[in-house]
C-alpha cells in the first residue's frame, strides 16, 4: 500500500438525521452523506429539512468533513417535474459531491447549475474500467462500484482508470443485483428504486401446501422461520488494507435507517482502522474492532458477497444483538460527573454501563455506575426513560460525546 493511497482514502458514514451527523463527525468520519425530503433512497430515515441541511453543512466544515447530498431515486417520467423544482429548492447549498444513481437525474442537477462533485451510486452497477471511462465522461469524478465486484476486479479496475473508487465495506446488503429489487414493489406496493422499500427478504416464510390450509411444512431454521432471501451483513474490516493497496478512495458505511450508536460505533472502528492500516498496529487492534463491531446489532457478518454461504446449506441469518444502545451525553452538569444524557432505553438506578469515545491516538472506553438520576424538575427518580432528557450523576467524571450501552445475553 502506499502512503500517498492511505492518506487520501477516506470513511464515509451515514447520516439518517442532524444528531446522528453530528456524533458521525465526532467519531471520526471524513465525510458524511445524506438526504433531503425527496429523491433519495432512503425515504424513511429521518432525512433532512432545508434547515437542517444547511446547519450541518456549516456544521460539517467547521470539522473539516465533507458533505455527499443523495439524490440517487430513480426517476419516472412523471417524476421530473417534481425532481426539477426540489432542485432549485436545492442548488444553492454548497454540498462537495451529490450522489446520483439516474442519468436523468444528472442532466437535470447539471441544467440546474450545480457545480459540486458527482459520484455514481452502486445502483448502477459499475464492475469493469470501460464503464468507469463512460461515467467519467458522462461528468462524474467518483464511482461507488457495485457490491458484486470482488477484491482482484477492484485492483483491475484501478489499473484502468484515473477515477475515484469507493466500495461498501460495512452493513447490510440485498439479495438483489447491485440493490435493483422489485420484490417489495411486488409484495407491498413500496418501490425500493424510489427510496420506499419494505424489506420483505427479511420477512419470515413458511410453506404451505395449497389442499391443506394452516398445514405449515417443517422447513424452519431457525424459531422465528426461514430467511431463504435475507443476506448476512457486510464486514471488510480485515481486509481494509488490501482494498487499499487496491486503490480505493474511499469505505462506505451502510445504515442511514440505524442507530446513532451504529453510525458513531462504525465510523470510529473503521477510522482507527484507515489510520493505523499499513502499520504492527493493524493487527493488533483486530480483535478490539472486531468485538466492537459485533456489538452493533447485526446479522451474521460476511466478507465475501459471491460465497457467503460458502456453497454450504443454509444455516440461516438470525439477528445477532449483544449491546443495547442506553443514551448519549449531550450536556455537562455541576461537575464533570454530572451528565445531561438523552435516554434510548430504559436506564435505571445502580446500573453498570459502558461508555464508548472517539479514538484520537488511544482507546478511552470506560465502565461508568449509575449514581443519581434526576428528572427535568430536579427530582430523584429510580428510572430514567426511553427518548428523553435527564441528568445522571456517575461514579466518575465522564467526558464529551460519550455514548453508552449495556451487554445483553451471552
């Protein structure tokens, strides 16, 4: 790998909403991308309001990250009427790059005025240099290359081209080529190539014989049912280093519709990978990330997209969960073990947490015991709420952006 590639490359991570933007940021992220109201695959996340939108452009730039504004839909003709005017509602925000599966969708962004970056989305399935040489004259500087491409077609691919690559390298995949899926179109009327999918690979099947209705087949894997569609999670933590000896530019984070804690978790773990990659130092913080990645809730992680399965039976994909995401500090008290924590889950009295940090150079993970819980009125409280605002007295001093969670099962 040369140093000239690890120091260009960067993380970029998912943004569903101003708050998980901006703890994205605070772990570490070199870039952040997001959605706006319309045109974006990802029309149930939180997305983002014209208002948000510029506040955290202003609030990306002031920590030095760069900003990639979605708006990868597909489009329909009846669509571009709708899609020219959220463009001049759009224009004028100073995004560094807008993401874009539509070639439709590029004319009209280029007719509009917008001078930003263009990066292709995967969507569009880019697998070989010929079509990264299209795209570069079509206007784009940046391809995400689609998830089928494997590690030596990325080398490949590299040698042929003087254009930016980025590649997923965490989170969920789709059953589908590049992600082009109507089965939820087909099953519940959500078009996924609109931003709208209902996830039915992650539904649970039983088989039924037609003559003898309520006559379920034994064909489970699992006590929930079979997920003969749903796909393992994408994990490339252990090979970072050889996509970028590859080439890469640049590892996509998928999960606009999780966590904070997934989008902060993430982003740190992969951020102290890119910086440390190349050095004795890779190694030996491996299993560190590996731990903290399988913390996250996930399905069971995969490197290898073509052989997940190992051309083995299918042994299932059942949710693996070992944390829970408990809150955040978003404000200081009386004394540094004072905390405004914004609740996820039920928290009580006595309890034992971990708290999660950035990484600047050294790991500062703490465990941290549950003191006093105060309510809005100052009051003492033995239980402090999902989704709301209360201050915790710790055991310790606890620092800026801590995020805590508690372990659950084995």
């Amino acid at each position: 790998m040369t140093a000239a590639n690890k120091n260009n490359a960067e993380i970029l991570a998912p943004a569903g909403n101003r708050e998980k933007l901006r703890f994205a940021v605070k772990y570490g992220a070199h870039a952040v991308y997001f959605g706006g109201d319309e045109f974006n695959l990802r029309v149930r996340a939180g997305n983002f309001s014209p208002g948000d939108i510029e506040e955290s452009i202003d609030f990306c730039r002031e920590h030095g990250v760069r900003t990639v504004f979605l708006m990868n839909a597909f489009l329909h003709e009846d669509d571009l009427p709708a899609a020219r005017a959220y463009i001049e509602r759009i224009k004028k925000y100073p995004f560094d790059a807008v993401m874009v599966s539509d070639p439709g969708m590029l004319l009209l962004l280029k007719k509009a005025g917008v001078t930003a970056e263009f990066h292709l989305s995967t969507q569009m399935n880019t697998l070989n240099h010929l079509s990264m040489r299209f795209w570069r004259e079509a206007g784009f500087s940046r391809v995400v290359l689609g998830r089928e491409t494997t590690l030596d077609e990325v080398r490949k691919i590299s040698a042929g081209t003087d254009m930016e690559i980025e590649v997923f390298a965490h989170g969920a995949l789709c059953v589908a080529y590049s992600g082009r899926c109507l089965l939820s179109r087909y099953l519940s009327g959500r078009d996924a190539n609109q931003g709208d999918c209902a996830q039915p690979c992650r539904w649970d099947y039983k088989l039924m014989e037609m003559k003898r209705p309520g006559n379920y087949l034994d064909i489970i894997e699992h006590a929930s049912g079979t997920e003969i569609l749903s796909s393992k999670d994408l994990c490339l933590i252990q090979h970072l280093e050889d996509y970028l000896d590859a080439g890469v530019h640049a590892f996509k984070i998928e999960g606009r519709m999780k966590s904070l804690y997934h989008a902060a978790n993430t982003t740190r773990v992969y951020r102290h990978a890119l910086d440390v990659a190349g050095t004795e130092d890779f190694k030996k913080h491996l299993p560190f990330w590996l731990d903290e990645l399988d913390l996250i809730s996930h399905r069971p992680y995969t490197d290898n997209l073509f052989n997940e399965f190992g051309n083995t039976a299918f042994d299932g994909v059942p949710y693996v969960k070992k944390a829970m995401f408990m809150g955040y500090k978003e404000g200081t008290g009386d004394d540094e073990r004072q905390a405004l924590v914004r609740t996820s889950n039920p928290l009580y009295r006595g309890d034992r947490l971990e708290g999660i940090f950035p990484i600047h150079d050294v790991i500062r993970d703490d465990t941290f015991q549950v003191m006093t819980i105060r309510d809005a009125d100052g009051s003492e409280v033995e239980m402090a709420r999902p989704n709301s605002l209360y201050t915790i007295v710790f055991d310790k001093d606890v620092d800026d952006d801590a995020i805590f969670r508690k372990r659950i099962g084995p």
